[in-house]
C-alpha cells in the first residue's frame, strides 16, 4: 500500500454524528499518531469510529467508546491549591492499573484501631475536619505495592514542539514510620504519544511532619501530575500528602535539602500508559498504525 495515499475518517456520534478526514503523513510502522478534535462541545460520552482510507478504499474501521471526564474549575493552571477538602478532590482521580488506591481521611474518619507510630494525626491545616489523601500500608499491602493518584489534565497550549513552559509543583508530604517506603511524583506529558516522567523521588522515614516539596516542571504539552506512593517493607509506613499547587511559573529560590529531582520532564525514564483521560473540550484521537 501507499503510504503518501492514506487517509483516515474519524466519525464522532453526539446525538448527531460528523465525520473529519484527515491526511495520515508520515506514517511509520509502529509510531504512534495523534490528531486532536477540537470541536467536541457536549459534555457526554462519545463514539469515535476511525476508517483507514487508502487508493484501494476503506478499511476496517476500529470503534470506541470515550467518555467525557467531569469538567472540573480546580485546579486551574495558573494558581491553585488543592486541599483535598471536597470528596471529588479537585478531579484527581486513582489510577485503575496499580496495585492499591489512595485514601481520604481527616482525624474524625480515622481508624481508631489504626496503627501507631504511622501517618499523619491530621491534615496540613491542623483540624480535625481537614482532609489528607495516604496510602495505608497494613495488610493486605505488601512491600512495592503502588498506588498512583492522577490530577486532572492542565491543557497548557504548547506554541512549538520544542516550546516548553515552566510550571512550578508544590504540595505537602507526611512520612512517618519505621516502614516508610517512597514517594514518587510523576509528569505524564501528553504531545507526541504518553510519557511520563519520574521528577521526583523521596524514601524513607522523614518524622511525623508535614514537610513542603517545590519540584520544577518544563513540559512540553499539557500534562497531568501523579503520586505514585509505594508501600515499603512493613505496616508502619502510610504516607500522605495535602495541599498540592500547581502554578505557572519558576519555584520559589529556596533550598529545601529534602527535595531530589531525579530527571527533568520529557528525558529518559519514561513509562508508558494507555489510560485515556480527556481534558474538557479536547479529544485526543490516537491512531496507530501497523
Ligand atoms: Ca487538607
Ligand atoms: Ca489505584
């Protein structure tokens, strides 16, 4: 087959359906394909048909349900802080494909048969109404279990492929115990296909303290942030966190000895991930072709 004469049909169902044509360039074996509609105005689900279209006709066409993710006004990307107050905590959501989820709790909601010498008493703001999301480690956690927590999508419009924004990351962690295992903070970059990125990494017992992280992002296309906490070698070893910003612009100069940025957003370490979560007016339609 030719590859300059392809073509693929995506046909979107509303209560109406439309289809858009657009010209597969460049196609190579086994390289991933994006093409973004932008005209997606309803807030529901819907059925994405894509046809490959060559000199000889159509092809199979592959059909899929996309639902659309609750629009949510927070966190915005220019400044917000998500205390995890509200039970939809600011659109964060658990990733389906680890291990364990993640936990909101305040003091009032705690086990009382809880473990000791772990977690926190209560939230960053010191009430016993406030909530904190952890990670419980007693049975039937085991050591290296993850559960990853994944925000909302910040739809950042890149003006090149080499453009890139800074973003400065901040939020409180509590690591108290014995067992304490690590604390991993992901960027997932969505631009050409979906990476994501470790940029931050911290293990260990740390005290029974909230302490702050400031972690410096450039990503390249919008992206989504994630808590990858991992169980470490014994029940004594929740870890939490509370009040996570993500703002535009550079860090505050500050030092902070406990923060460890492992490798800048979009180099190396990369992990790949299906999940398909859609920012509010924007579909991202993959197409890859074999
Ligand atoms: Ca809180
Ligand atoms: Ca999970």
């Amino acid at each position: 087959m030719a590859a300059t004469q392809k073509q693929a049909f995506a046909t979107v169902n509303v209560r109406s359906s439309f289809s858009k044509s657009f010209p597969a360039r460049g196609l190579q074996k086994g390289l991933l394909q994006d093409y973004i509609l932008q005209d997606l105005k309803v807030p529901q689900s819907y059925e994405v048909r894509l046809t490959p279209v060559t000199i000889f006709g159509p092809g199979d066409s592959a059909t899929r349900i996309i639902r659309y993710s609750q629009p949510v006004s927070y966190p915005n990307p220019s400044d917000n802080t998500c205390r995890f107050e509200d039970e939809k905590i600011c659109g964060f959501v658990q990733d389906r494909m680890d291990n364990f989820d993640w936990t909101r709790q305040n003091a009032v909601t705690q086990n009382p048969k809880r473990s000791a010498n772990t977690g926190p008493s209560r939230d960053l703001s010191e009430t016993a109404e406030g909530y904190y999301m952890f990670i419980e480690a007693s049975r039937p956690r085991v050591q290296g279990d993850k559960a990853r927590l994944i925000s909302p999508l910040y739809n950042i419009t890149a003006k090149s492929p080499s453009y890139k924004t800074s973003y400065c990351i901040s939020f409180y962690y509590h690591m108290y115990g014995k067992h304490i295992g690590s604390l991993n903070l992901l960027v997932r970059v969505r631009n050409i296909g979906t990476m994501d990125t470790q940029v931050w990494t911290l293990s260990g017992n740390k005290g029974n303290m909230w302490r702050q992280a400031n972690v410096p992002i450039n990503p390249s296309g919008p992206f989504q942030i994630i808590f990858e906490g991992v169980r470490g070698s014994g029940y004594e070893g929740d870890i939490a966190i509370d009040d996570v910003t993500v703002k535009k612009g550079d860090c505050p100069r500050k030092l902070d000895s406990t923060n460890k940025a492992v490798a800048p957003p979009g180099s190396g370490a990369s992990r790949f991930s299906s999940t398909a979560a859609c920012g509010p007016l924007t579909l991202v339609l993959y197409v890859l072709f074999r």
